[in-house]
C-alpha cells in the first residue's frame, strides 16, 4: 500500500494582528497551523519543506517516538535542522496513545508563530471512555508580537534582563478582547458557534511561548477528560490551568436555556513574586446559534493572577483514569533516583555588568547546545561533542526555597545524563533561585511521566515519599514545578535515543534550562535505535 505523505510548506506570510503588519513563518500559511488528523496505530508520514531563509525542524510534542527518535524534531538534540530550500520526512507511528498534542517549530523561538494542533482519533471502533460529544473544536492558546521574536530572544539574552512579554495573547490566532485597541481589531475574534442543548469536546493546546494560562467559558461548567493525551477521570471546574506544552480535553453542554453569547478568555497565572501584573487577556466569544451576534456578552470573574488556589485545586482533581481498560503503569520500585534543581543563576561573562550574567540552569549546569546533532553523536560514537556526567544530584543540599545560601552559581557544559534501557526512574524537580523562585513547566521527550508527587518549599527525602500517589496520579508530558515548590515524577526509560528535557518557557530555555537524558539500547529484539533515515539533514 502506498503510504500518504502529509506535505508542509513552511513558509512566510503576513498577518494584521493589533493594527499592525508583519511577515511571519508559518506552516501552509496559516496562524495557527494546520491541525494534524491521525488515528491511534497510524503511520504517520510529513514531508517538511522549508522555503524560509532560515532553519526549521517541527517537534511533535508528546508523540512517544517509540524507536524513532530520528523523528522526534529538536534541533542539535536529535537532528540537524532543515537548511533554506531543504527538506525532511518525518515518519512515525503513534503507538498508545490518543487524544490530543501539538507540533510546533523546535529551533530558537520559531514556534511563536509555528505550531498546531495534534488530534489522535481512537482506534475505529473503539469509543471514548467518556459520553460521546456531538461535536468537537480546537482552540489554541498562543501569543503575538509585534516584534520580530528573533529580537525578542536577542533581549532574553541580554545582561540581567528578561525579554519583552508579548503584545497580546491569542485563541486561535486571534486577539480578541479590549488590548485591540484600534478599530479595525474588533473583528480580531474567535467566535465558537454552538447549538443549544448539544455537547461539545473543546481540545485545548496551549502554545504560547512564555506564559501559563488560566481557560475559562463563562456560563459553563467544563468537565476534564484527558490531558496531554492520557485519559483522566473526569471532574468538572469552571477553570483550566494549562502551561505552554500542556494540551487537555473539556466536555461542556450548550445548556444555557436563554442561548446567547459567552466570554471564552485565556488570562495569565502566576505564581512567581517575580511577575508583574498582567493584563493580556485573549478573549473568544463562544455563541448559541439561535442568538443575534448583537446578544449582550456574558462575562465571568478571571481568577486572579497570582492564584495558587485555583491552581492547586485544579492539579489535584487531577488523576489518571485509571480504568481496566486504560490502567495507571506507574514505575515502581524505582532503581534510578534522581533529584534537579530548576532555577535562575549567574554565570560568568566576561563582557556583563559584575562579570556574570543571568542564566539558567538544572544542577547548576547551564546547557550549551552542541553544533552538531547529539543523536548523531551518540549513535556513531562521535567524541567530544557531549558528556555523559550531568550531575544526578544537587552539587551541594541547601535551603532550595530559602534566601541563602546562594548556590545559584552555574558551569555551562553539554552534559547528559546516561540510563540504562528500561531503567525505572523518579526524578525529583526542585525550583530554585537567587532573585526570587519562578514556576518552570517542564518537558520530557520520548516519554511520558507519572506525576507521584508534589508540594511546596524543599523536597523532603524523608517526609514527602509516603505521601506519594502511586495508585492514580496524572500521566503526562509537561508539568509545572511550582515556584519555590518540587514535583516528583516517574518513567520507565524504554525508548532508546537522545531525549531533551527543557523548560518549555523559551525564554528559560534560551537560559540554559535544558538536559538530555541517554536512553541506551536494550539487548532484546526491538530495544535498539535503528539508523537514521537517509534524507536525515547534515549540519
Ligand atoms: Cu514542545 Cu522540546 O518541546
């Protein structure tokens, strides 16, 4: 059988946003990106084709890449990247998984206007574990510049400061919402068009850049499903909490017996004492198809930013499904124990103010990007382009979340952190920080995780193990270390390649917040990488 090959152009377009114009990169031409259909079980073939003038390499954010890691997209981790005028073929299968993710760009920040939605169908015949929807939508959560974001990271990086936040936030492209402040923004909307009484799965992908977000339907109860593509049990909120990276499934009923129109809004939560107050509010109008475009709008309160409350209460209605159909593996015993700080630090620089800079770092080390693939690398035994000594622990134990002692100075290196195949790992994530703490939604590629764990303050050898949740905690792919708080998560490291853990803020990864792990090869059939395929780009 011949296989489809999906086409994507990646190239420039304009696009009006805020009263202003500028090109931008896009995939096909659109902002947001096409969403990419697929079943569970599929093949999957994309042929990448890049007519920009700069490099590119797409990411599919979540997909397992079970043996493939040639495919998985990050640039100098598993691939080089796709020069002006070249071209690759992604080729995968997604294996165990449906629901919803996000591919996105995967070099520097041209994710900011590369990205979409991923839409995993069940395999046919196989129903949701939920009440079937009438209908589904997709709504992306992202951010606009007016600014070039080349310019953007150029600042990031930049002495002790941090980059301009965006002009606005968006919902699928649009702005929305009282920061379009010129006259022909007004139709810079979403609108959600909905028929009374029917249900509907919303699929939320948030793909801003920087900023954790607060989802809410005003009017309407939204009932949890599944996140980053794992099932949970279901539980209704009137607020998602979604960090860039993270995607979820909502089912709501159009029930509002008088129709009309409902503010759908995307609004910022921090918990970090470091964030200013922020205004930038995507808005999206979410409307009965039997009520006039003119209806008066339904507004409902934002949670405020700074709302830990809100937060917490949400990560802990959190749980996986957990069903017979679709159980909880959480890895246990574990024989790899690993704990990282994630934090800002200095580091030195011999042309910044004082001599050091602000960066960023995991264990103190601030991650160099190599200038050559390190799966490359690792599969051909290249030496001298990585190491394989990321520290597993702290350099020293100290008050993590306390005002001293300060421990935040950081040693660039490529370093990497080597398991064995099929080792059963927890790896404890502890924010840290000298200029105040700051949360950080990590991700794993190639993986997905259990979260056992998670609190505020320091990271308890002792006291916090026993409270784990091994039974039913949620499964995914990103998740927030709190500021001045600690995850736990577990993995089972059966996926051999390179695999990126970042922080999927790109201003913090642009600092260095950044690792990869080395999954070796097994002995068995099926446990080892195959060869690089042969349109693999060249650096
Ligand atoms: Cu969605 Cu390494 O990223």
């Amino acid at each position: 059988e011949m296989k489809k090959i999906l086409p994507v152009q990646v190239m420039e377009k304009n696009y009006t946003r805020l009263c202003s114009t500028k090109s931008i990169v896009t995939v096909n031409g659109k902002f947001p990106g096409p969403t990419l259909y697929a079943r569970e079980g599929d093949n999957v073939l994309v042929k990448v084709v890049n007519h920009v003038d700069r490099n590119v390499t797409i990411h599919w954010h979540g997909v397992r890449q079970l043996l493939t890691a040639w495919h998985d997209g990050p640039a100098y981790i598993t691939q080089c990247p796709i020069r002006p005028g070249g071209s690759f073929v992604y080729n995968f299968t997604i294996t165990g998984q449906r629901g919803t993710l996000l591919w996105h760009a995967h070099i520097l920040w041209l994710r900011a206007t590369v990205h979409g939605a991923i839409v995993i169908l069940p395999e046919l015949g196989v129903p949701y574990p939920f009440p079937a929807p009438d209908e589904e939508s997709i709504l992306v959560l992202a951010e606009w510049w007016k600014s070039d974001t080349e310019a953007v990271i150029n600042e990031a990086l930049k002495s002790g400061q941090g980059p301009n936040v965006s002009d606005s936030h968006t919902i699928n492209g649009y702005a929305g919402g009282p920061v379009s402040a010129c006259s022909s923004s007004r139709k810079d909307g979403f609108t959600l068009v909905v028929e009374q009484g029917k249900t509907y799965l919303l699929r939320l992908v948030n793909a801003a850049l920087n900023e954790n977000l607060f989802f809410k339907v005003a009017g309407h109860r939204l009932t949890v499903v599944e996140v980053d593509a794992t099932y949970v049990k279901p539980f209704a909120t009137d607020t998602i909490l979604i960090t860039p990276g993270q995607t979820t499934n909502v089912l709501f009923s159009a029930d509002q017996g008088r129709g009309g129109r409902y503010l759908v809004t995307a609004s910022p939560f921090s918990d970090s004492p470091l964030v200013a107050v922020d205004n930038r509010t995507a808005t999206a109008t979410l409307q009965y198809s039997n009520s006039a475009s003119t209806a008066s709008l339904t507004a409902a309160a934002l949670p405020p930013q700074n709302s830990t409350t809100t937060a917490s209460g949400f990560l802990d209605a959190l749980r996986s499904l957990n069903s017979r159909a679709y159980p909880a593996r959480v890895p246990a015993p574990v024989d790899r124990s690993l704990m990282f700080t994630v934090g800002l630090g200095t580091n030195l620089c011999a042309s910044c103010v004082n001599g050091s800079r602000l960066v960023a770092g995991l264990n103190n080390v601030t991650f160099t990007m190599p200038t050559t693939a390190l799966l490359q690398a690792h599969y051909f035994n290249v030496s001298g382009v990585f190491t394989d000594d990321f520290p597993g622990h702290p350099p020293v134990a100290f008050n993590y979340t306390g005002s001293g002692p300060n421990n935040t100075q950081t040693m660039n290196g490529t370093r990497l952190y080597r398991l064995p195949y099929n080792a059963s790992v927890q790896l404890v994530l502890q924010d840290t920080g000298i200029i105040g703490t700051e949360s950080h939604p990590v991700h794993l590629h190639g993986h997905n995780f259990f979260v056992v764990g998670r609190g505020t303050g320091n990271y308890d050898t002792t006291a916090s193990p026993p409270k784990f949740n091994l039974v039913d905690p949620v499964e995914r792919n990103t998740m927030a270390v709190p500021a001045g708080g600690w995850i736990a998560i577990r993995f089972i490291a059966n996926n051999p390649g390179v695999w990126f853990l970042h922080c999927h803020f790109e201003v913090h990864t642009t600092w260095g917040l950044k690792m990869a792990f080395v999954v070796d090869d097994g002995d068995g059939p099926n446990e080892s990488l195959p060869p690089p395929p042969k349109d693999l780009p060249s650096c």
